[in-house]
C-alpha cells in the first residue's frame, strides 16, 4: 500500500498535490475520498485524493494528510475523469473545475463562514462531544464564524473536521453569497382523528365540513398508489376543495381532523402523481420510434421540433423507458425558470424520483442531492440547470440537453469557461448513456453534425393538435413615427393587436432585452453621462431603487439632479427598460393586471416560481420580461407577442449575432399560439425592417436561415469551420496591457501565423477597473487542437519566466465562446 495521496485542491492552481498519508489511516481513504491538508503557511482546505503514487515527487518534502473526512469516495467514476476532461478541454485549471463542481457545503476551507442551522437546538447536545458542543456554542454566540476565526477563539488547530461532521449532522451550514440561508420549509399535514362515518354524521349540517372530509378521503385514496407519500397536505385539500384553510383549522377545534405541522425535505415529492405517462400523437411517437433507432447508430442525436410540437412530451416517453430499464436520467436545461414548470410536468408521472438541481438552492440543499445520488443507485431523473453536470451521477443511462442552442448553457466567467450541452455529451459518453439534443432552432454546429451523419437526426416540424405557428409582422418604427403612429416604445398598431387580444381573454407578452428603467442619462445642455468609474460602460438608471446601476460591475450611484459638468438642472434619461416598460404598460393598458420577470425581479430563490405560477393562473394579463419569458416555457393563453426592439440584439458585432437573433425571435415567438383553438401573432418593432434575419424569422425559416448562415461561416472562416479559442488578458494599466498583448500576439504569429487575430479592444474594454484586449484563434476543424493547447501552456510558461509584466497580467482562454 502506497504512502503517499496525490490530491487536487479548490484553488486556480492546475496541478495535484503529493501528501503523506498518516499511518493508520491508509485503509480509510479512496481515490474520490475527502481529505484535509494544510496547505501554504497555514491554511487547511478540502481535498480530493485522485491517486496513491508509489513515491513523492523529487525535491519536494510532503507534508502529512491532517483528516481524512470520507471513508467511501464522494467523488467517483468516472467524473474525475470528467473534470480531467473539462481541464484540458477548456484550458482550465483542475482545481477550478473542482471548485466550481463540488458544492461548498462538502469543501470547507479556513476562510468558510458557519452558522448554527435554523434546525438546531442545544436540547439535543447530548448527542454532541465537548468539543463540539464548545463549537456550537461559539458559533451560536457570533450568529456567523469563519473556520480560522473559531480556531483562533478556541486555541485550537483545524477544527476542519469537527466543523465537517457538524455539516453532515444538520447542526451548522455554510453561508453562500447572494443565495438566502437554508430555511427548512414546513407544511401542514392533515389526518383524520375520528371514524369515517362517525365524521359524516358529525359534519352532516355542515356543507363545507363535508365537502372538506369528501376531498380528504379523495385525495388520501390518490396517495395510496405505490410509489406517492400517504399524507394529505392542508394546501392540497384546500385546493382540491377550493374552501378556505381557515375551515379546515375549523374541523380541528371540532375534532375530525389533526394537524401537525413539519419541516419537509424538499425533494420528498408530496403531491399526486398519476403516473401516467402522456399520449403521443402519431408524428410524436413516430419522432420517439425515430429517435430509438437512430440511437442504435449514433449515441447522440439532435430532435429538431420547432416550438409547441410536443418534445417534453417525447423527452417523458424516454425518461420513463430509461427509469424502467433501472437507470437514471438527467435533463439539462437552460435556465433556472424551466425548471418550475417542467419539475411539475415531470412530477405528475415520475413522483418522487424527480430530483432538481441548480445555482440558487443553498448549499444544504445541493449537499442532499449529492448524498442521494451517492447513497443509491436507484432510478431518478435530475433535472438541473448548468452546473448539474458535476453531480455524481452512476447509473446514467439517458442524457437529455433541452433547448441545445442557449448560449447560457456556457460559463464564461469565472473558470472553467465551459459549455455544459458539451460537457453533458461527454458525460453521457462516459457513461455509455445515450444523449439526444432537442432544439426548435438548432445551433449552427449542432445542425451541421446532424447533417453530416456525425450526429442522429429526427425532426418533428408541425406543433401538436397541429396549432399553428404564429404570424410574424415586422412594424416598422421609422414609418410608424412618419405617420405619427408611434407612441414610444410602441407603435401603435402593436397597441391595437395587444388590446384586441386581451378583449379577447388571451394574455400577451412583451419583450425587451435590456433590463432597468432607463439604459441612458444624459446632460441636455452638454451631453454629459454617467459613466462607471470602474467600468467603460453608461450607467442603466434602475426606478425602483433611485439608482443609477452599472450592469457589469454592479457599482450604484445617486443620478444627479444637476449636472456635476455644467450645473444645470438638465438631466434626462432615455431609451426604455423592463422597470420603464412596465410602467408604460401599466398606464397604456389601465385596467391590466402586469408583471415583470427580469433579473431583478427574480433575485431570490421562488421569484421565478412565483411569476410564472401568476402568469400561468392568468392572474395577470400582460407579462414583460427579458431573454428569460423566451426560453422554453409554456404558457396557453398567450396569443400576441411583441418584440419592442429587436435593432439591439441584430446590430451587435460579433459573429453569431445573426444566429443569436434567429433563435431568441423564433424562441420568443414560440410563446405565442400554444394552444390550437388560439392564433398567434408576434409582432417585432425594428427599423431595419429588411435585415436577412427578419426575413427568414417572418417566414420562420429555419432550413432558409441556416443555409444563408452557413455560407457566412464559412466564408469567413467561422465555426463550423474552425474552431475558436479567444484569448483575455487583463491588467489595471492600459500601457502594460497594450505592450503584453503585443507580445503575445507576435510570439503566436511566430507559430500559428495568420490564425492568430488581434489584439483588438472589445467594445467594452475596461471591466471593474480592468483594461482588457482580447486575441482571437482561429483553428480549422481537423487540426489538432491537442497540439495547439499544449503550445499555448508552453507559450504562457515561456513568456511568465521571461517577462515579470506577463506574469503579473491576468490571462485566460475562452474556448468555444458563444
Ligand atoms: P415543446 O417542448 O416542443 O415546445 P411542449 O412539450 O411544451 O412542446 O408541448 C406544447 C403543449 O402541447 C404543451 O402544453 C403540452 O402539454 C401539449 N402537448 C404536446 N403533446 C401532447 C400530447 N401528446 N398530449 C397532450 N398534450 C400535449
Ligand atoms: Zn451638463
Ligand atoms: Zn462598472
């Protein structure tokens, strides 16, 4: 047995690390094990153990493992392999991808906050050592304790481990940024505390009482399926009853039912499922019998169904053939919002072996789901946004990417910059799973894989019920403000549609991608404009907080009533963002019931919940949003769509703007016109009415598009036909950013010659007091890109070693940028 662990530790450094394993302890530890090491001078953090290597590495002295907090891995096959390949791939450092994959409730390191869980109670502390109980109480009496804090007040080294069980015992948690601390979240359960009949009898002058005791047994009977909690929930009655909780605390007093409150574990499903798996129309079960087929010759495959043909419903088919198998699933998606809706469609059929996974769930949350997915192997499907990726997932037999084509699906900042739709094909190709990508509008890449064989193909081009796509007409705002028929943002026949479909009971939605009030202040007298000091961006001017914002670093700013440049009262603000259309909305549309869903509306966990249930339950009539009302959902009632400005998102330079801009019109249209007994209209306000995207979105020509694009790609030299590495370097002075960018460009001109475009300065070239020049790698499709990655490590080593201001520059690759 080796003496030695080599392991990977949470910082930007990519390399491993040798350690000595304290004897005693080699039978305890794994590859995939936690383990705390020192580290630097004095501090301790979370390891992984990838390796037992025979000998340590020459002239260095290893220091010893402190603990050893696992005694079965918790990371396992293959994802360290996965976190390899993600490294490599994506020119990042091992211990970024550590960083970013593990939850921080399993990582703690010396700087970690803890706090006693809102769960905790000191009545139990019998169950806790001395030392323990001392820690609690600490931390109990700082209400928030860093690690090397507590050490500090208590004398004592590394109380990592300490600190780690009292993680895994639900008495402390570690805080997260921006997310709300974990709250437990209780429910009201409702039984019956006498006999049925005698219940009855005892109700039988109440209308309500027995309506209640009714839906009670109703639902009780639904519960008993196999598979489905056996509890009635107080909401789930007075649902079902539609009658007032407050009736059902009534029948408490009166002794027919009992009440207990709890807190619940979120992932315990405790709704009805039916376990009925959706119809497929005969196109969708012939795509579904397709989608097998292809399988059998390609482990991934592209479904290309244009909106509202029913892919959820094909994707369900697939899960559940895969569920019966004993396997799991794991279906990606874009953002956060999808999950709500789909986490219920999904819930009616598959109950509780529905798990969910994103970004906003606290760090307690994120380490349950972890543990499950480690304790068993039982079948379940995950349904997560981006960094899913990394959950420990066995078993896997089914990898589904919705909506394939989002660029959210890569992570530009900070490392590792990966796109998770990829890291997700090569997950499942680990595995042995099969992966099918299902998009309305297909990426460029993705549709040119498909069309070339080296992906599946199966598309399904009609809607369900065979509703219509909806009509697309393009208003132009340049004639409409001739005819005086323009009232900003809106021209005016955008009014009389939306106004004739909400006479009409249909819900409408508008959308604008830029969120605020107002993107633009500006000085009447001397043009003068708030601009970050930090950033080389305006300043958006936010309402609802009296501040003008900036986008990119967040810093605030009071909007001056004078102008600090010529001291005249003449600041004014232009051009319209969600907060400012909202507004307009609101006294437009008097009578109508609007909400907003952007960014800001959406901070905290159940904000995009909530909007969506409202919307969906048609508590309000007009929804305005950013990119975020585009994606995916599914909302019936909406019959008019307007795109306020669709100039913004056409005009931007860089080269999948076009396709940018297809997908996210087509997509937004795709909300329009659900259900067949509706006709959809999108109206999309520009002034550049005949722009080639618009002229293929108006005809929602998809095949039309791609063609066009394609041969812009490939005339000048885009992906598909290369592949593109984009290159940051950043430093605080604009003069060594300048003479290193320099540098580099020559030195990689030296080797890849004219693949090697640059420095140029991106359109915003200062970031949070940052200058920044960007070089852009050009590599065609076929080259090695093993061999250009090496050469650009060796490069950055050679040029640190010789050059200090190279050292002290911030660089980083951006590979595959979307
Ligand atoms: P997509 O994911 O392709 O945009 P959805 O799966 O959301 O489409 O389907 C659009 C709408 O049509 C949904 O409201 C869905 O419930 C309904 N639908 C689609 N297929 C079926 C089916 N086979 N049976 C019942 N409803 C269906
Ligand atoms: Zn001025
Ligand atoms: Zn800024």
């Amino acid at each position: 047995m080796s003496r030695y662990a080599e392991v990977i530790v949470p910082l930007g450094l990519n390399a491993t690390f040798t350690y000595i394993i304290p004897p005693g302890l080699t039978d305890s530890i794994s590859v995939g094990s936690r383990v705390i090491v020192p580290f630097g001078k004095s501090k301790f953090y979370t390891a992984i153990v990838t390796a037992f290597p025979l000998k340590a590495p020459d002239n260095v002295e290893p220091k010893e493992i402190s603990a050893v907090l696992d005694p079965s891995p918790i990371v396992r096959h293959p994802q360290l392999k996965l976190w390899n390949w993600i490294a490599d791939y994506y020119l990042a450092a091992i211990g970024d991808v550590y960083r970013a994959a593990v939850p921080s409730g399993l990582k703690i390191e010396s700087e970690t906050s803890v706090m006693l869980d809102p769960s905790f109670d000191f009545t139990d502390s019998d169950n806790y050592t001395k030392l323990e109980i001392e820690v609690l109480q600490h931390i109990d009496h700082e209400k928030s304790m860093s690690v090397s804090s507590l050490e500090k007040n208590l004398g004592r080294n590394n109380l990592t481990p300490v600190i780690n069980r009292l993680i895994e015992r639900g008495a402390v948690s570690v805080s997260e940024k921006l997310v709300e601390r974990y709250c437990a979240r209780k429910e009201t359960f409702v039984t019956l505390a006498m006999p049925v009949d005698a219940a009855f009898e005892k109700l039988k002058k109440s209308r309500a009482g027995t309506t209640l005791l009714q839906g009670y047994l109703q639902i009780s009977e639904l519960l008993r399926r196999p598979g489905n909690p056996s509890e009635v929930t107080r909401q789930q009655l007075a649902e079902r009853t539609g009658i007032a909780t407050a009736h059902i605390r009534e029948l408490e007093r009166k002794g027919v039912f009992a009440l207990t409150e709890r807190s619940v574990n979120r992932f315990n499903f405790s709704g009805i499922s039916d376990g009925k798996l959706p119809v497929l129309s005969e196109k969708q079960a012939d795509a579904l019998d397709q989608i097998h087929k292809s399988w059998l010759s390609h482990d991934v495959t592209l479904l290309h169904g244009v909106t509202s043909s029913g892919k959820t419903e094909i994707y369900i088919h697939l899960i559940d053939f895969v569920l019966k198998s004993g396997r799991r699933a794991f279906y990606l998606v874009p953002e956060i919002a999808l999950t709500t809706q789909l986490t219920e469609r999904l819930q009616n059929v598959f109950g509780d072996r529905v798990l969910i996974y994103h970004s906003k769930f606290s760090d307690n949350e994120r380490v349950d789901i972890w543990k499950k997915l480690l304790d068993t192997s039982a079948p379940c499907v995950v349904i997560g946004a981006r960094s899913a990726v990394f959950l420990p997932f066995g078993n896997l037999g089914l990898v589904i990417v919705d909506e394939e084509h989002e660029s959210s699906y890569k992570q530009s900042d900070p490392a590792p910059r990966y796109n998770a739709r990829d890291v997700a094909v090569v997950l499942a190709s680990l595995h042995g799973a099969k992966t099918l990508l299902g998009s309305a509008t297909p990426s460029i890449e993705t549709n040119y894989k498909a069309l070339s064989g080296k992906f599946g193909h199966v598309r399904l081009m009609t809607r369900y019920n065979d509703a219509k796509l909806p009509t697309i007409e393009i208003t132009d705002l340049k004639q409409a403000r001739d005819n005086r028929e323009y009232r900003a943002p809106f021209a005016l026949s955008t009014i009389r549609a939306a106004n004739l479909a909400l006479n009409g009971g249909n819900q409408v939605i508008f959308f604008q991608n830029r969120r605020g009030f107002a993107p633009i202040a500006r000085c009447t007298a001397c043009s003068w404009s708030p601009r970050c000091e930090f950033c080389d961006v305006a300043m958006t001017y936010h309402k609802s907080t009296r501040q003008l914002v900036c986008h990119y670093c967040g810093a605030t700013h009071t909007l001056p009533t004078v102008c600090p440049q010529c001291h005249e009262p003449k600041i004014e603000i232009y051009g319209f963002g969600t907060e400012r259309i909202e507004d307009i909305v609101s006294s437009t549309f008097e009578k109508r019931k609007v909400l907003r869903m952007d960014l800001d509306t959406t901070r905290n966990k159940e904000g995009h919940a909530r909007i969506i249930s409202d919307f969906s339950s048609k508590k309000a009539d007009i929804l305005v949003g950013t990119q975020m009302v585009t994606k995916g959902l599914d909302f019936d009632g909406v019959s008019v769509v307007g795109v306020l400005n669709a100039d913004t998102m056409i005009n931007i330079p860089d080269f999948r703007s076009a396709e940018r801009s297809f997908n996210m019109l087509e997509q937004v249209s795709g909300r329009a016109g659900r259900r067949s007994d509706v006709d959809g209209k999108v109206i999309i306000q520009t002034h550049d009415p005949s722009h080639p995207v618009l002229k293929f979105v108006a005809k929602h020509d998809y095949d039309g598009f791609y063609a066009h694009e394609l041969e812009e790609r490939r005339t000048f030299s885009y992906p598909p036909f290369t592949r593109i590495i984009n290159i940051y370097l950043k430093h605080r002075d604009l003069q060594t950013v300048k003479t290193v960018s320099d540098l580099y460009a020559s030195n990689l001109r030296d080797l890849l010659g004219r693949r090697v475009n640059g420095p140029e300065e991106p359109i915003v070239s200062r970031i949070q007091s940052l200058y920044i020049r960007k070089l852009m790698l050009k590599i065609e499709t076929g080259a090695s890109m093993t061999k250009v990655k090496e050469l650009l490590r060796d490069l950055n080593a050679r040029l640190c070693e010789s050059y200090p201001e190279v050292k002290r520059t911030l660089i980083y690759y951006d590979v595959d940028p979307v």
